[in-house]
C-alpha cells in the first residue's frame, strides 16, 4: 500500500536522492533479523514470531507521519524491516509442518497468493487513498490493516511439537544459525532472481510516469496480478514436475521480461513486461521456497527457510540500491539497470541447466529425496 508513495514521500523530506534506500535499508534489516527469526521459529514457536513480524509493521506504519528528516526516514525504514524478516519466515515454517511434501508446492503458492491479493490491491488503492485524503490518511490505513493481522493471529494454534519458554540467550545467534548449507543451491538461484525484485519497486514508479501513468501503483497492481494469477498453478506444476525444471522455465521468463522492460518506450511496452516478469516472479518465488522446505532437516526447518530469505533479501536490497546508482534519476539509464536485471537471471538459468546434484532435483514426492533427513 505504502510503496508506490514512499519516493515522493521521501523527496518531501529532501531525500530524493536516497530513493534507493526506501528498499534496500527495509531489506538489510529483513536480511539481518532472519537468522533470529529461524532460530526462534524453531525454539519457541511458528506464531509467536509471525505475531512479531505483524506487530512491528502496525507500529511503523503509525510513525510515518510524525517524521520530518530523511534521517529519521532511513531509521524507519531499517526498523520497519523487521516486519519481513520475521512474519514469512514463521509463515512458510507453519506450513512445512501441517502440508505433505508432495504438496509443498502448492501450498507455498496459496501463502504467495494471499499475499499477492494485497500486494495487487494494495499499491493502486495506497495511491488513491493518498490521492484523496493525504499520505498520512494511506498510513494510517496501513497500519490498521497490520493491527487486523495481529487479531487473527491471536487464534491460530502452534504447530511446533517441542517448544521452548523464550529467554534471551536464544537471541545469541551463532554462525551455524545464519546459513543452512543444505540450500545452497536454491539461496543462490533466489539471490540471482531477486535483483529483478529490488530494482522493479525502485525504479518502476519513475519509469512508469516518465511512459506516462499517472497512478504510481497501477504497474504494481499489473506485476501482482500476474504473480496472483500464476502463483498456485506453479506450484502445483512444481509438485508434478519437479523443482529445477520449473525454476528454469521462470528464470527465462525473467529474463525475457527485463529485455521488454529495459526497451519499453510506451505505456503499453512497459506494462507487457512487468505483466511478464509478475508471471515468472510469481513462479519462482514459491518453488524455490517449497526446494527450500524440501532440503532442510526436519528439526532447522525454520532455519533453512531463513537462509532461503537472507539471499533473498540481499538480492532485493542490492537490487534496489544498485538500480538506483545506475539510474541516477535519468531516464536514459532504465536500459542500463534492467538490463543487469536481464543479465543476472540468465545466470540464475544457466546455473540450473548445468547444476547437477540428483536428490535436489528429483520430483518431491520421491523417496530418494528425503533418504538423508
């Protein structure tokens, strides 16, 4: 709801040159509190740190309106973060212990597509809500939304069998906690992919007003739409056929997709490639985070899932801030920053044609695959 807005809110303070930190700070703070949340997902339980996650996302949406310097913005932003880092984590390890894992897959895509319902409604109905009643009217809203989550939450029943009272050791976080290595080879295809994320929401605002739309988050809605629409059907498809073959079918997407961005020169241009890229963000993200949820042991898998979202975080977060150093708010350089975007996704698939380990890329339902946990 909040993005589309956020550059212009932050060009009011006198931060418009900061744009590329309105994702990548919000994102280094997501990747820094994963390994907490891991953690305390496998110790004192899935809800109570998706309960966290929601309450920091009620409170930083109410403190918006009181800032008034691009510091405080940037503090904001970076503790706002943690709202990421927490909530998806506990989510994705919820559902890796009540759903099979023949249907892994597509469960991850129904989570997805949950949230790509908000994320499609929420930038258009932001910007029309700002429109109408002023940006700190859109905040509020936000936050209300988040204090709305935190009610449902209140009534779900955890599902981890062995939980552990919390005490504060449990926030020292050793090196073993920051990275699962059975998911090595999902962290590095999500990192490569995830780039195209980050630079979408740092520069997709601008790029659409210089085409001519008007309406910061109309191509937002196109991107999550497309991901809505595509989300449950790729992860079905990834239950069936298998992790890697989906993963290449969508990294190519990907990269088709950000040539069509890269180039776009019409609004009709533009929102064909950010339809594009919706459709294959909203396939990979689930499939790599059920590979994820595949690999992990049975007793970290809280962890693993917080791997898989560090290197995502960081390929949003180096998205966003290298994005923004190329495009230096000239509009010359939108071929230049999607065309890296191209360029890294095609790595991503060329990686997982040659990438040759059999259990990882077995189907889900095989034997085999499971055999060492």
């Amino acid at each position: 709801m909040i993005i589309p807005k956020l550059p212009s809110f932050l060009a009011s303070l006198g931060g418009e040159e900061y744009k590329g930190l309105i994702i990548s700070m919000f994102t280094l703070t997501a990747m820094i509190s994963r390994p907490f949340s891991g953690k305390l997902a496998d110790s004192i339980g899935r809800v109570p740190v998706i309960i966290v996650g929601s309450g920091v996302c009620f409170l930083c949406s109410l403190m918006y309106p009181l800032l008034t310097g691009v510091s405080g913005f940037i503090w904001l932003r970076f503790i706002h973060g943690f709202s990421t880092g927490f909530t998806p984590t506990g989510q994705t390890a919820f559902l890796s212990d009540i759903i099979p894992a023949n249907r892994r897959g597509e469960a991850i895509g129904l989570l997805g597509t949950a949230g790509s319902i908000g994320m499609a409604g929420g930038p258009a109905l932001g910007g029309h809500i700002a429109n109408l009643f002023g940006i700190n009217f859109m905040f509020y809203c936000s936050s209300f939304l988040g204090l709305l989550s935190l009610v449902i939450l209140f009534n779900m029943k955890e599902t981890l069998k062995q939980k552990q009272k919390f005490h504060w050791t449990l926030l020292k976080v050793q090196r073993k906690d920051w990275f699962e290595k059975r998911v090595l080879a999902p962290c590095i295809v999500m990192v490569l992919c995830a780039f195209a994320y980050g630079a979408s929401f740092t520069l997709l605002a601008d790029f659409g007003y210089h085409v001519g739309i008007k309406n910061e988050g109309v191509l937002f809605t196109y991107l999550t739409l497309a991901s809505l629409i595509v989300r449950l059907l790729g992860g079905k498809a990834s239950d069936r056929w298998g992790r890697k073959p989906v993963l290449q079918v969508s990294s190519f997407l990907i990269v088709v997709a950000m040539i069509i961005v890269a180039i776009a020169d019409r609004q009709l241009t533009l929102i064909l490639g950010v339809t594009l890229y919706g459709l294959a963000q909203g396939t990979t993200s689930p499939t790599l985070l059920a590979w994820a949820t595949d690999l992990s042991d049975e007793h970290h898998k809280g962890r693993g899932v917080a791997s898989v979202y560090i290197f995502m975080e960081l390929g949003i977060g180096l998205g966003a801030f290298i994005s923004a150093l190329i495009y230096r708010n000239d509009a010359a350089y939108f071929l230049h920053a999607f065309g890296v975007c191209s360029a890294l996704a095609a790595v991503a698939f060329l990686f997982l044609t040659f990438y040759q380990r059999g259990k990882e890329t077995l189907r889900p339902d095989s034997h085999e695959e499971f055999s060492d946990m």
